[in-house]
C-alpha cells in the first residue's frame, strides 16, 4: 500500500497547531514502517519552502526505508498520485491544501482523508465576532481581504476555498478526521453532506526535536533568572487569540489586587504598561520554558477547534486561566479558572477569584486534567496512525 502523506502544512511560514499536528503523525507513521512492510509512505512537499523541523526535510526522509518524499512543485497532483500508484492521500489541513497550486482536486483515483481541524472561517463569519474586532483595526482587515485575494491568484484559482474543501471531499469518496467533538459538531452543522464520514481523534502532544536545555530569548532569561511572576500570554498579536481584552482587565488587575504581577507575552510589538513584557515570538524549546516558569496560562480565545498552549501549560504543572468558549471545556474540564472572553470585566473578575485561590490545588488540578488528556491523545494518535497503515479507510471505501 502506498501512502502519499501531505507534509505542506509543516512548511508553513507560520507554524501553528496545524504543523504540530502533521509532524507528530508523520513521525508517528514512520516509527511504524517497521510492523506493515507492504507500506511505504511518500512525503508531500514543496522544494520552494524549507521545513522548520530538520526530522522532515528530504535529506533526512530519505535515509529511511520505504519514505520517498515528493516535490510537488514539479508536477501536478493527480500525475504524482497516478505515477507512484498512491492508494491513499492523508491531506493534514484541508483548507490550507487547497490554497496550494495542485491542480484540478476532483476525482484524484485514490481513497483521501482529510483533516479538518475546525471551522474556524465559517463560524467566525457566522457569529461576526471577527469583524467587530475589526471595527478598531481596519488596517487588519484590508490585510486580511488582501491576503486572501493573493493567496488564490497564488493557488492559480479563483474558486473559493470552501468549495474547493467540498470538492476535495465530496468528489473523492473521502473520509473526513476532526480534533475534538466540538469540531465534529461544527462540521457537521456547515457541512451536513458529510456528517456521516467524520471520525474524532484528539490532537498529539507536540514534539520539540531541537530542545535545548538554554533560554535563547534574553529577556524570557531575565524574567527567569530573577524569579519574576509572570502570567503568559501567547500570540497577543492575533485577534482571534483577544489579547487586547485579556491586557487591559490585567493591567487593571496589577494596579488594584497585585502590583507585583507581570504578564508576558508574545506578538506584542511593544510593552502598553508597566507590567507588560512584551516578548518577541519564540522558539519551540524557548515556549516550552516560558511555559515551565510562568505563574499561570493565560488563555483569552475567541475560537478554538482543539487548543494547544492550555494543555502544554499544564503538562508543566501550570495553573490556566481560560475563555469558556467551542472546544475549550470538552478539553480542559473544570481545571481551570473561566471566563467569558467578550468582557474585560469577566476577565479582570477570573484574575481576581485566582488570586484568591489555593495555587497548589490549582496546579494539581491542572497535573491531573493534562494527565487524562495526554492519554487520550496518545491513544488516538496509534489508533490514528495504526488505521492508516493497515489499511483501514481504504476497506470502509469498499463497505
């Protein structure tokens, strides 16, 4: 069985959950060759983009048996499905893959299952949060609608990506594989056609090949080093992410309840007050220390088809404080401290109520909750990877 294996989300030149996803699941499949010897896996790339992570370049795919990577910036989809005799394409992000410019998608000759990870486009329209946002950044969406504007005369069509999406799956016989619960609803509430082809495995935990056991960021260093208690507050930048909000109710916080208090985080061009460290964007290893120090996650999302950062905050033990919103409760449980992400009042009230509570059973809660998850994980990443290697979406084709 041949496995052509899309590796394009992890050439992306922003690395997001997405990019996690597929190269913990390729590293995954490969550490698996070993049991399926009839399997031999290609890898989807481009020769135009490097990879973040050396473990996935072609140079170094190519010293395993039976992984051939494939640059499809030399020929089109269907001739390198049809020219390798591909039994099955694994798309890791099937909106993203359709940005790519890889030809007609329809009715490719091989069995496809698709990763959607969320909705997030269609339930963001659909509740116009992101366009309020956008009220007081119209710089932002002129960016945003130019983007996408550049991104289809890139892919070489100007047919909308949701259509696309469908054509991929709808055309394809194509099985579809979500991240939480929440997601499978979603996909099933924007696209009912397929709501019998969706099949839930929780996102990985995430590798981390260049660990380092050095802070490289200086000013995280000093924040460590002087044993300052900062919250973390990731990708500030994004709208979606809502780090205005969560800034203003800590900086109302800090003057009222705790001046010692220091909220850092990444995106922010600049510090807005005294207590605001604003860090550029760092580094896998460098996250994964500011996650180990800091006093709590700070976590104000407006969407989330799985959610990432709370889960490896409390891998270290760390307390999260949380908007309530889409995937966040089915994946977090009752360990952390919610809010309602809309109102600053809501978050500057959760700031205060944490203040006020037993850290230590914070933490053990937080120890406790990514333990159950990280069990999940790992159990529906073999289950995942295990279905793929023998077979198991192609048979349900025949069924």
């Amino acid at each position: 069985m041949n496995i052509l294996f899309d590796q394009t989300e992890a050439q992306t030149s922003y690395y997001n959950g997405a990019a996690e996803y597929a190269q913990t699941l390729f590293l995954r499949l490969v550490s698996l060759l070993g049991d399926y010897p009839d399997v031999t896996l290609y890898s989807l790339y481009t020769s135009e983009r490097s990879f973040k992570y050396e473990a996935l370049s072609p140079e170094s795919l190519r010293s395993h048996i039976r992984v051939v990577p494939v640059d499809y910036s030399k020929k089109k989809l269907k001739d390198i499905i049809s020219e390798n005799n591909i039994d099955l394409l694994f798309v890791t992000c099937a909106q993203t893959f359709c940005d790519l410019p890889l030809g007609d998608l329809s009715h490719l000759g091989c069995k496809v299952v698709a990763v959607i990870h969320d909705m997030y486009v269609e339930e963001m329209a659909s509740s116009r949060i992101e366009y309020l946002h956008y009220i007081k950044h119209p710089g932002q969406f002129l960016y945003n609608c130019l983007g996408r504007i550049k991104v289809r005369l890139l892919s070489g069509t100007t047919t909308a990506r949701a259509k696309l999406m469908v054509r991929l799956i709808g055309d394809n016989d194509s099985e579809i594989v979500t991240v939480s619960d929440y997601s499978r609803q979603a996909i099933r509430y924007f696209l009912p056609e397929f709501a019998d082809k969706i099949h839930v495995f929780y996102a990985p935990m995430k590798t981390c090949p260049d660990e380092s056991t050095d802070i490289c960021n200086g000013q995280l260093k000093e924040l460590v080093d002087n044993h300052r208690k900062y919250y973390l507050l990731l990708s500030a930048d994004r709208i979606t992410k809502n780090g205005e909000r969560m800034l203003n109710a800590f900086k109302q916080f800090a003057a009222n309840a705790d001046p010692s208090a220091l909220i850092a985080t990444t995106g922010c061009k600049k510090s807005l007050f005294s207590n605001h460290v604003a860090l550029p964007f760092l580094s896998s290893s460098d996250i994964n220390k500011a996650y180990r120090h800091c006093h709590a996650l700070l976590y104000p999302t407006l969407f989330e088809g799985f959610g990432y950062p709370p889960v490896e905050a409390m891998s270290y033990g760390k307390p999260v404080l949380s908007s309530n919103v889409c995937s966040i409760p089915e994946v977090l449980g009752d360990s952390p401290v919610y809010f309602t992400p809309i109102y600053e009042s809501s978050m500057y009230g959760a700031l205060l109520k944490f203040n006020d509570m037993p850290y230590d059973k914070l933490a053990e809660k937080a120890t406790n909750q990514y333990l159950t998850i990280k069990a999940r994980q790992e159990a529906d990443l073999q289950n995942l990877a295990t279905k793929l290697m023998n077979g198991y979406f192609i048979k349900l084709q025949k069924q």
